[in-house]
C-alpha cells in the first residue's frame, strides 16, 4: 500500500489547457461522468457557480463598435497547475516512500485551485451539507473496508464551501467521523470567511493509496483507512477524527522524510506563502477553538497539515 503523503493526484489533467476533468457528484455520493473540458485560458477551478466567473456578453450588433481588443500577459508564477502534475512518478525508496527531490519552479509558490468535483452548493458565501451517516455511494468511493476501526455507519458526508486560491467560492468534500461533523464544518466556516485558500478537497480512494508517489499531491481530506506512517497502528484519519490541511504547503517532516515528497520548498517555515499554515493563524485557532491538536506543535517530527481531536 502506498505510505500516505503525496500520493498521486487523482484529477486528470486536460491536455493543453490549465484545469483538469471534473466529475460531478449527486446527493447520493455518486460521481457523474465528468463536464465538457474547458477552453484553453479557461480559468483552474472556475464553476458556474463562482462569483467571479464572468456574465455571457451579447453578441454586438452590426451598427455597434467593435470592442477593444485587450491582451493578458502570462499568469503569474505558481498559479496555473502544471501539465506534468500528478503524472512524474518517483523511484521509490527502502521505506516505501518517493524519493525526496528538490521543489519544481512550478511549485515553489504554488497557488492555483483545482476544477471542483461537485456541484456547486447554492448561495454565494459559506455552505455546507451533512449526511449521517454517509451515503453507500460515498463509502463505495472511499477507503473504507471491512476491518477498519470505525464502522461506515459512523461516518458522516459533507459538501461545504471553500475558498480557493483563485479567490472564488469552490465546494469540496470531506468523509468524517459523525460525531465531529458539526465541529468541523463551524472550523471550515472559519477558514472560509478568513479566506484561507485551498487547492482541492475530496474524499480519498484506495486508488490513491495504492498509486505510485509523484511528491506533488495536495488534497485537504479526512477520512483515509492506513496506518501511521511507518507504524502498523492505525492513524487518526482511519477513524474520520483527523483533517490534513494543504499537505504541500503544510508538510510532513521527520529527519530527512518529507511528504509529499516534491515539497521542500515548503519546510523553511518563516515563509508566508498563500496556504501555509503558521501557529496562531485563523487555521490553527479554528482547528483550536473545537479542541483540535496541531501536528505543527509536535517535538520529535513535525505534521504542518495534521490536525486531529486526540493531537495526535
């Protein structure tokens, strides 16, 4: 099984243009067949449902005047997702993980939102829906088995806006345990009105688990069926009572480990990139104020994007 941290990114890439293929899921939890793919300089993450997606212009008539005809020069650095992303597997190492690399330039400051997988959520501030317990469909797509510690009965679905590195209103998955699903969508309503930005957020698949590292994953998720890293216990994540946070901005670091493993870049963390999360930010304050622990306060090995109701 492939270690957690930087696994492969499950979104598929359009060839030549900035997004990737989105499917959509219905109140079930069941995902569609994907939308049309967007046109080239379409924008990473917009949906119909976005505030800043534009208005359709009518077409001018005859007697009116041409438009001005107005140019854009490239987006800026680390805002358009690369082709490559997800795709560039890793050699392996004696632990299981990728090989640590040093962070592409694409990524160094990597701030761009990925195409929502859902429907957007109606409204134009913060959302949120809750199932419990979770759809069949929505345990179906997700890590859970039999032999994990929680039953899926106890799990709860929920689809909840968030704020995205575009600055537009995006909606995003996460499968919990029932009992923490209140706490955590008032912690996500906190991080949507503090415009914390997130790049993507859906409900991890084995797939995912069992893929080959490529270092350059980044989905904000709860739920996932595994082990500690390392270890054979189970983590906090296998019982819904954990949220990784933008892992690549936020990594895990343990001596020379670092995953994902492509995020170097990010262990420096006097930096103030957009994502990052730093002790006494609206994150760990939200995460705080329900009794969460941070995985960025830990002596032995440090977990920026780990937050869970144990601490650990």
């Amino acid at each position: 099984m492939r270690p957690w941290g930087g696994y492969v990114v499950a979104a598929v890439l359009l060839a030549g243009s900035a997004g990737a293929a989105a499917g959509c899921a219905d109140d079930d939890g069941a995902t569609s067949d994907p939308p049309p793919a967007s046109t080239p300089g379409s924008t990473p993450g917009s949906t119909a449902g976005s505030p800043e997606s534009p208005a359709g212009s009518a077409t001018p008539s005859p007697s009116s005047p041409s438009p001005t005809a107005t140019t854009t020069g490239p987006a800026p650095p680390g805002t358009t997702p690369p082709d490559w992303l997800g795709t560039r597997v890793l050699p392996t190492t004696a632990a299981g993980y990728g090989e640590i690399r040093r962070t592409p330039p694409e990524l160094r400051t990597r701030a761009f939102t990925l195409p929502d997988r859902l429907p957007m959520l109606p409204g134009d501030g913060f959302a949120s829906r809750v199932a419990a317990p979770a759809p069949a469909k929505v345990i179906a797509r997700s890590t859970w088995a039999r032999g994990c510690p929680v039953g899926r009965g106890e799990l709860a679905w929920i689809r909840l806006t968030f704020w995205g590195f575009d600055d537009a209103r995006h909606t995003g998955e996460l499968l919990v345990n029932a009992r923490v699903a209140d706490d955590l969508v008032s912690v996500f309503r906190e991080l949507y009105d503090a415009r914390f930005p997130i790049e993507e957020m859906r409900i991890p698949t084995q797939a995912d688990q069992e893929a080959e590292p490529t270092g350059d994953g980044n989905d904000t998720a709860a739920f996932a069926c595994r082990p500690v890293r390392g270890e054979t216990t189970y983590s906090q994540h296998a019982y819904g009572l954990a949220v990784d946070v933008n892992p690549f901005q936020n990594p895990y670091v343990n001596g020379d480990v670092v995953l994902p493993e492509l995020a170097s870049a990010y262990i420096d963390r006097s930096r103030r990139a957009p994502g990052m999360i730093h002790d006494g930010d609206a994150v760990t304050e939200a995460f705080a104020g329900i009794g969460w622990g941070w995985g960025g306060s830990w002596q032995s090995l440090k977990d920026y994007q780990h937050f869970s109701e144990n601490g650990r």
